[in-house]
C-alpha cells in the first residue's frame, strides 16, 4: 500500500442465500462490529438496571443461606461429609453478602436519590433489618467454623464482626420504629409481618453474641453478655407489642395479599431467636461462674464465688423456662403460618418473590431453639424434632434458592417498590433552586424595564 492509500472502511458481512449454484445477496448485509457492540451497550444496560433495582431484601437471603449452615453444622445426628456440606454453603454465603453489599454500595453511591425513597417506603425500608442479620449468621459460623479450624486469630475477628452487627442491629432496631410512627404513611389494615424485621435484627445479634462469647476471653465475655442480654430485652419486648396488633390486623382484614403471605411465618423469629438467644447466653453465664475465681462474672469481688454460682444457676433455671414459653409461642405462631400456606394454595397460586426467603430464616431459628432444648434437657424426643425441622429448612433453602437463581439470571426478580416508573427519582429542589414562575418572570422583566 502506498502512502496515498486511504484506510479502507471496515468489512461488512454480508448474508447469503445458495439456490443450486447460485449465491441471493439481496438480504440486508448486517455488521459484526455493530451488533457486538449493540450487545455489549444492551448488557450494560441490564446491568444498571438490575443494580438500580437491587433492594434491600436480597439480604434476607444471606439470612437463609446462614441459617442452612448453622444446622447442618449443629445438626444432632451428623453424618459424614456434612460438615463439609455446611462449610460449602458457609463460603458460598460470605462471596453472596460481599457481592450484595458491594451492589448496594454502587445502587446508592450512584443514585443517591433511591436511598431516601427507599427509607420512606412503608415496606422496602423494614428489610434493611436483614443486613446486619445476614452478618449475624456470617458471625455464627466463623465461630462454629473458622475458631476451631484456625485458631485465635478468628476470635478478633469474629468479635469485631459481631460488635459490627451489634452497632447496626442496635441503630436500626431504635431508628427504623421511630421512622414508621413519624416519616411512613400507613393504615392499621397495612400492618404485615415485615413489620417484625427491624426489631428482630436486637434478638439476632443477642443470639449471635452469645454463641461469640463462647470463645471470649473471660472480661471480654462479660461485656459480650451485658450487652447482648440488654439487646435481648428490646428486641423481644417490641416483639410482643407488636404481636397483638399483628393478630388483630389478622382477625380484622384476614390473610395478607398473595404476594406477601409468605410474611406470616416472620412472628416465629423473634420467639424462636429468643428462645436460643436465651438459652446459649445462660450457658455462657453458668460456664463462666464455674471457672477458677468465678471468671468474668466477678465484677470487682462484689460477690463471692458461691454466690457467683447460685445467681448463674438461678439465672440459668429461669432462662429454661422462659425459652420454653417462648418456643410456646413461635410453635403457635408457626402452626398458624403453616395452615394460612396451605389454605392459600388451595385456593390460588402464590406467585414467587423475595418473600418467599421468609420461609427459611424464622422457621430455621425456631429449629435452633428446638435442638439448644434439647442440648440443655438431653430430650431424645427435642432431638428429633429439631433434626427434623432442620432438615425442612436446608430442603427449602435448596428449593428457594433455585428459584432465585433461575429468576435472577433471567433478571425477572430485580424489581424495586420504591421506584414507581422503574427509574431514580429526580433531585429535590430546594425552594432557592425552584424554577422562576411566570408571574416571578414577568414581574422582572417590569422592573428591568422601569430601571
């Protein structure tokens, strides 16, 4: 080629037809170039939007994919290579919750505008209870998992995690309520049992604190304790005020609509959680009263060693009773949620959403509660009942699970309450910024005029 030669323009492919020897180029010619990058411009599209539509309730699924873990690890009867099964899903739940918090952090950095909206939906902003829950679940299992397998170095880590998730629960536990009485526009006939996750999110990281006290040292554990027990009587106490207003919306207006009558079984989390939550720090306290010099529970030489112990065992006899009457409760609240399933399928079909992730986490701490009754009691009978409703919650989790892969691969599932048209809303102008109003228009250009 010389130097007068013009670059020539990029090939175009042409499609053909062959007739006997004959070769039809009527057809329109199409461009590899241009459709590779007409696929390229449509994926990023699809990528904006499945980010713009990633909510909050996709943590409710870091929640059921932890609790699949948490009972396969602590399941009564063990067989081989479940262990295994349980740390698998373990890691697979730490790559989701990083993937899902990184998609939230772009989701608001990008559209700072769909975090208000989202805060003041009255249903979109109750699942942000589910993120510190997911973490809690994660703070579980490095404890179960990681403490055990690598040493002392995961018991920082776990620690730091779970005053992470203490901080957050605690904050979303007292500011989500206050939002609800003063910023959402709501009816009694509206009440749901989505109403249950911010306040749940205390019971959870109570729980979670007393399985991370376990491995504590002493004076660590005693603030470990503190801090749990005084989470664990806000979140159970607002639990309580709500169930009646739960059961009365139910009495009143009946079912919830089909797209959230999954929400019913939400009840059984804070009864269930409680129960274990409970029973794991009475353990802890009773473990330390009996370690030489009564371990982190001898604030100061208050009390002696015997009395040390005494008060750890009341306190011990008294949460064995107090978990039963709130197993009491969730088993009630989980008949009702079992019954109000079956009666709605018999009449209509339950169309899948992220709600259907309401399924797994309630009725596996209702499990953990079963099998931590059983631990303490030696109840043969609490054993299997709690192998059994395990077992329910890990062939529900595959089942959800599956369905949410399927769904969020096709990008079906990626769809936010909160945004009405599907796109960010707009900036608020502030009263400085408004636009000028003809009459503002005209009334200056009066004035240009006289001066």
């Amino acid at each position: 080629m010389s130097s007068n030669d013009t670059p020539l323009p990029p090939r175009r492919i042409a499609s053909t037809t062959r007739v006997g020897n004959a070769s039809d180029t009527s057809a329109a010619p199409t461009t590899t170039l241009e459709t590779h990058e007409e696929r390229q411009k449509s994926w990023g599209t699809e990528f904006r939007r499945r980010i713009l539509n990633f909510t909050p309730s996709w943590f409710s699924v870091n929640m059921g994919t932890g609790i699949a873990s948490i009972l396969l690890k602590n399941l009564p009867y063990q067989f081989k290579h479940l262990d295994v099964i349980a740390n698998a899903i373990f890691v697979l739940n730490v790559i989701l919750f990083t993937v899902f918090f990184l998609a939230s952090v772009i989701r608001y950095t990008v559209w700072p505008t769909v975090w208000h909206a989202m805060i003041h939906h009255p249903t979109q902003s109750l699942y942000i209870g589910t993120f510190p829950m997911g973490l809690s679940t994660i703070v579980n299992m490095v404890v179960f998992t990681c403490v055990p397998a690598f040493g002392k170095d995961f018991v920082t880590v776990a620690w730091v995690l779970w005053w992470i998730s203490a901080v957050i629960s605690l904050g979303i536990g007292i500011i989500m309520p206050f939002v609800v009485h003063t910023r959402h526009k709501t009816s009694f006939d509206e009440i749901s049992g989505v109403w249950f996750l911010p306040i749940v999110t205390n019971v959870v990281a109570s729980a979670s604190g007393g399985v991370v006290a376990t491995v504590l040292p002493p004076d660590h554990a005693r603030v470990t304790l503190v801090v749990s027990y005084i989470m664990w009587g806000i979140g159970v106490s607002c639990a309580f005020f709500l169930m009646p207003l739960y059961y009365a919306r139910l009495a009143i207006y009946k079912l919830p609509p089909k797209a959230m009558i999954v929400s019913v079984f939400l009840p059984v989390g804070p009864c269930g959680q409680g129960a274990f939550g409970l029973l794991q720090l009475a353990s802890v306290v009773r473990t330390l009263s009996r370690s030489p010099g009564a371990g982190g529970l001898d604030a100061g030489g208050l009390y002696s060693t015997e009395e040390v112990q005494m008060m750890a065992s009341a306190v011990y006899a008294v949460s064995i009773i107090v978990a039963f009457v709130l197993w009491g409760v969730g088993f009630f609240w989980l008949c009702n949620a079992v019954m109000t399933i079956f009666d709605t399928m018999r009449r209509q079909k339950i169309p899948f959403n992220m709600g259907w992730w309401g399924f797994t986490f309630p009725i596996g701490v209702f499990a953990t509660a079963t099998t931590a009754l059983a631990k303490e009691l030696n109840s043969t009978a609490l054993r299997i009942a709690g192998t059994f409703v395990s077992l329910c919650v890990v062939l529900l989790w595959a089942f959800v699970a599956s369905k949410t892969a399927i769904l969020g691969w096709e990008g079906s599932i990626f769809l936010a309450p909160c945004l009405d048209d599907g796109k960010p809303p707009a900036p608020q102008r502030s009263q400085s910024e408004s636009p000028a109003t003809p009459t503002d228009v005209s009334e200056t250009l009066v004035t240009e005029v006289v001066v």
